[in-house]
C-alpha cells in the first residue's frame, strides 16, 4: 500500500486554554495536495476548519476546509496556522505573510501570546432578509445586513443572542454561507453567534472572519474603533477588534491540543 505521512496539529484557537475557543486542524505542506484529499481529510478531522498552507518566497499560500467545502476565509484557522509556524516551524519574524487565492492578502502578527489578524474590511449593506432567514430564528430581528458571504442579524439584547435556537434544517438552505447574530453584551462591547449548516457547521465556536463584518458594524454603532468581543457558543471565544480603515485587526489567544501524523 502506499502511503505517505503527514504533520498535523490541533490548536484551540480564540482560546486562554484547552477546550475553550475554537479547534482547527493545520497541516504545513511542501507541495499542494489534490482539492480533493483536502476536503476528505478536513471531513476525516470533522471540525469547523482544516487549514493547509504551502511556503512560498515570502509568504505561506493558505486555504481552508470545512467537512463539506472549501471556503473563502477563515480567522480562527489562520490563527491556528499561524500558532504552529512559530511555534513548531521556528518562524523568526514576528509577522507571518499569507496569501489566499479568494481573499488576498492576510497576516498575523504575535505580540508575546497574543496574535492579531490583518483581514480585509467586510462590506454590508441593510436588507430586507429572505423569509427562510426569518423563519429559522424564533425571534425578529431588530435589523438585518448581508455581506459579501453571510448574514448579519441584530438583536436587542445579550439575552437574545444566548437564547437562540435556530432551526438548521432551514438555514441549510439559505444562499448565504453563514448567518451571524449579534447584540450589545452585558461585559464586552457585543457578542455574536454564528450559524452555517449550509457549510457544514451548524454552529461554529469562534468565527474570525464574522469579525470582519462585524468589526465595521459596531465600530460605527458605538463610535469606538477598538472593542472587546465575545462569542456565545458553549466553548465560547475571546476577541479584542480594531477597525483599521478598510482592514480589520482581531487579536487573540491559542493554545494547542494536539500533535501527530496523519497517513494519507
């Protein structure tokens, strides 16, 4: 039989420690593997997201799976690559490159323990939502926006955003990648939840890339370009955000879970 090993680590990502945050598996390749052995091992791992990335002259090349599709960005993996090439790879710089075929270009910065995104700006605009969206979530929005791959619903209160119970089965069929609720929070400057069956997540613990809509969202209702952020999901996620023009810096904490081989 032939077969051929291949490093992969398990980071919690968004995380002060293990089990908390969200949990991405990252594999650092020397060539690409086929889009196909990528998504059967991102549906092996059945996390939110598989991230893979490949050394190029200045900068790692980056993509990422979730169970059932590639998707076009994802924070909380490219955090946890991030994490493993300087901590494993000896990476020296303090500022990792990265190039995404669908987003551009991306960074990460570490700061001691903490790692900060550089994301491009989502652009939303106000919506009169499609009735699946309205008949997944027991409760009307106070507002709804969509961006460029997910909805953005508004709610009055934390209260709401802990309670909620959508229906999955609905929100599968949504054209949208994801949907993301927020509200105020009780501690932090808002929290969210995020929601994406269509992708193969029915919830995902910590969305970096909802930050990226939500960031802008917030820094205009609040009047502040730095905010603390938290995400509801029962592992729940610490984020600090800084609107920066149109990029969009997330900071946070991870922790690893796990180090082995994978025979493929």
């Amino acid at each position: 039989m032939n077969e051929r090993k291949q490093k992969m680590y398990q980071i919690d990502a968004f995380a002060n420690t293990v089990f908390e945050g969200n949990p991405a598996a990252v594999c650092i390749l020397d060539n690409w593997l086929d889009a196909g052995l990528m998504q059967r091992i991102a549906a092996e791992n059945n996390l939110a997201e598989t991230a893979f990335a490949v050394k190029r002259t200045t900068d790692y090349e980056i993509r990422w799976f979730t169970p059932t599709t590639e998707v076009a960005l994802c924070g909380h993996a490219t955090l946890a690559t991030a994490y493993v090439l300087f901590h494993y790879y000896k990476y020296q710089n303090d500022k990792l490159l990265f190039y995404s075929r669908q987003s551009g270009q991306l960074s990460v910065s570490k700061n001691k323990d903490l790692l900060t995104l550089d994301f491009p700006k989502d652009v939303i605009k106000k919506v009169t939502p499609p009735q699946d969206i309205i008949d997944a979530f027991h409760k009307k929005p106070l507002e709804v926006y969509k961006g460029k791959t997910d909805y953005l619903l508004v709610y009055q209160s934390q209260k709401d955003i802990e309670e909620s119970d959508p229906n999955h089965h609905i929100l599968k069929k949504s054209d949208a990648r994801g949907v993301i609720i927020t509200a105020p929070g009780d501690e932090v400057d808002f929290v969210s939840r995020f929601f994406a069956p269509g992708s193969g997540v029915d919830e995902d613990p910590v969305t970096g890339s909802a930050h990226t809509t939500l960031t802008p969202f917030w820094s205009q209702k609040l009047g502040k370009s730095t905010m603390r952020a938290q995400q509801l999901s029962k592992r729940k996620g610490e984020l600090l955000c800084e609107n920066a023009g149109d990029r969009v810096k997330i900071s946070g904490k991870a922790v690893p879970y796990l180090s082995g081989e994978i025979y493929i």
